[in-house]
C-alpha cells in the first residue's frame, strides 16, 4: 500500500481548504493513512494520534507498548512519539506521562490562534472531546471525516487486490459451512470448521453470524448449541480481516436441502439482491440502489418492515466504508467502490433469508468477487 501517496492526497486537500494541519484520532483513519494496527486500536480507553501538517513532516504518537511496531508498520513515518496516561519505560528510557491531549498541545503549539485545523471529529470519547475543544478553542476547527471517507471510498489497485483476497478467503469458509451442514451437529461445530478455513489462509475472523432454524431470524445471530435439524434454515454472515481489509459474505443453507416455499423464498431474496446490482453504477444514488432491492420483495407482498437493515455498504479498511447503500442516503455511488449487497426476510418463528456479495463498481462495470 502506499500509505506515503495517500498522506500526500490528504495534504493536497488541506491545503486546498486552508487547513493548516490534520489532527487525527479515528484508528481506522490512521490505519488507512499509515498502515498501523494493534490489538488495542479501536479500544476506548486506547489512544493514538497522527498529525500530518499542510507542509512537512508528520508524526505518530501510539502507546509506548507499541512503539516498534508501529514503526515497522508505518512506512515513510519517521517521528514517533509515546502515549500513555502514567510513566514508563521502554527500551531502557523513561517516559514522563502523555496523553493525546497533551499531544495535541505539542501539534498546535507552532500553529497561530484564528488559524484553521482539520480533526476527524466522529469517533473522539465525550471526556478527551471536552478538553480538546479547549485546546483547539483559537483555532477555527473543520471536520476532515468526509474529506477522509471520500478516499477511503475509492479503491486503488492495491487495495482492491487485497480485498479481493478477502472475498475468496470468506468464499471458502461459507464452503465450508454448507459442508458441515448435517442433523446432529451443533452450530458451534459448524462454525469451527469454518473459522479454521479462515485461519489457515492467513486472515482473522471480523464477525462470524450463525443462526439455524428460528434463530436464523435474528440477523446478526452468534454461533451457539443450537443442534441443527432437517429443514432449518442457516444464515451465515462471515466477515474476515486480511492485511487490515475487509471482507463479507452472507449465505443461507437448508438443512437436507430446501423444500418448495424455501426455495421460493430464497430466490425472491436472490432476485432482489440481483435488482440491485442491475441498478448499482457510478453516479447512481444509493438510495436508488436500495428502493431496487425492496421492490421486488415488497410486490411479493412483504411489507418493509420485514426487510429491517440497509441494502448494503462499503467495505474497506478493518470494516465498513462508504457508501452506505440505504433509503436516505441521496449520495451517488462513486467509482471504484467496494460494497455489499445483501437483502433478507427474517420471519419471526420461521426463520431468515439474507444473501450477501461483496461487488466491486468499476467504469467497466460492476464484478461480484464473492462466490
């Protein structure tokens, strides 16, 4: 990936809007922009911080703990600096205490009041926001989250190469689902087979739904006890985590294979997904996309409170991007985009439908990379 490309976009556009520099806290915004990743990223009480100025160098400051990897992670960063609430040592050298806060101080401090700032302002914890907002009080302060998932919304060949690889990964491991899928075997075993595809292809489990008979109605249902039985119904929604991307895909199975209403069932939900990528091309609005989902169950005589989620999203780095394909979203689809599609009926009692692929919208048209 190259990160040091994207940091310069990112530059282009702070310059662009007078920013005088960017101050970000999102860990999945620094994962994008550096290709740092930790088991604490994404934790609340875990900070980092990466600020790129409109000219010059940036620099990172992530938990002392994670020092060296982060510099084995973030190529092209040469600064690095430690970030913890209490003192420490690492590498034979002591660290006074400092938190993000205090960092900010440091990033600001060259910067003159009345002056612009750019923050990813979505994903800052209420108590570090509060004295943040004090800090930055001289500057004029713009949010960079749109700036920031408008690139992310826009796949370069790297990425999509990687994603792609996600799609096979979760390709294999719902293959190895429909395998397992005997009376007398609890969803639990099912689902370790599965996750042990994951693993041996080099990637981590995201999320791992599994949902037989009525709990497949649940749609984000966890693996359990549950023993299946013949004619249940399996939902499986596998999301997979391959060199910080992200992949998905969701199936349904039929215990012993589908009777005539489950099939019937199971192909109005694959007709609607198929409406949908009929509708999906660059400019389109997304909210267009998902009406072309709904209709088709809705003329079935489903009403739309059967269909209780958004037709799709982007997938991207460690989750989910934009765009959010849904019925209030008026954004048009952009280029090179990866997202899903995945339309359900969920039947309280009965049981769920939901199909998932993953797509990849390029000029030349629209690919599945899911299968």
């Amino acid at each position: 990936m190259d990160y040091a490309q994207r940091r310069h976009r990112l530059q282009e556009a702070l310059r662009e809007r007078d920013l005088a520099a960017a101050l970000l806290l999102d860990p999945i915004n620094i994962c994008y922009l550096t290709g740092y990743w930790t088991i604490l990223s994404n934790k609340s009480a875990t900070e980092e911080l990466l600020v790129v100025p409109a000219d010059g160098a940036p620099w990172m400051a992530v938990p002392g703990l994670e020092l060296t990897l982060a510099r084995e992670q973030s190529p092209g960063i040469e600064d690095f600096r430690y970030l913890r609430a209490y003192e420490t040592t690492v590498g034979m050298q002591r660290f006074a205490p400092q938190s993000a806060p205090a960092r900010i101080k440091e990033a600001v401090a060259g910067v003159p009041a009345g002056a612009s700032l750019g923050v990813d302002l979505a994903l800052i914890r209420l108590d570090r926001a509060r004295v943040i907002e004090e800090i930055l009080r001289p500057y004029k302060v713009v949010d960079l989250g749109p700036v920031i998932a408008a690139m992310r919304a826009n796949k370069d060949p790297d990425e999509r190469r990687v994603i792609r690889e996600c799609c096979r990964i979760a390709s294999e491991a719902a293959a190895a689902v429909a395998r397992q899928l005997t009376p007398g075997r609890s969803e639990n075993e099912v689902a370790a087979e599965s996750v042990k595809v994951i693993w041996l292809n080099g990637a981590t489990v995201s999320h791992f739904c599994l949902g037989s008979g009525p709990r497949s109605a649940h749609p984000h249902a966890l693996p359990g006890s549950r023993v299946l039985e013949g004619g249940d119904f399996v939902v499986v929604d596998i999301g997979i985590l391959y060199e910080n991307y992200w992949g998905e895909i969701c199936r349904t199975f039929v215990v012993g294979g589908p009777s005539a209403e489950q099939a019937r069932l199971i192909d109005l939900v694959q007709r609607s997904q198929t409406a949908a990528a009929e509708t999906l091309r660059p400019g389109v609005p997304c909210c267009e996309v998902d009406e072309a989902a709904r209709s088709v169950l809705r003329d079935a005589g489903f009403d739309d409170g059967i269909y209780i989620h958004t037709t799709g999203h982007g997938v991207g780095v460690m989750g989910a991007d934009a765009p959010l394909i849904a019925a209030h979203n008026r954004v048009p689809v952009p280029l090179d985009a990866t997202l899903t599609l995945e339309p359900g009926l969920y039947l309280p009692g009965r049981g769920g439908i939901r199909i998932e692929d993953t797509f990849y919208l390029s000029a030349a048209g629209v690919e599945c990379w899911t299968a």
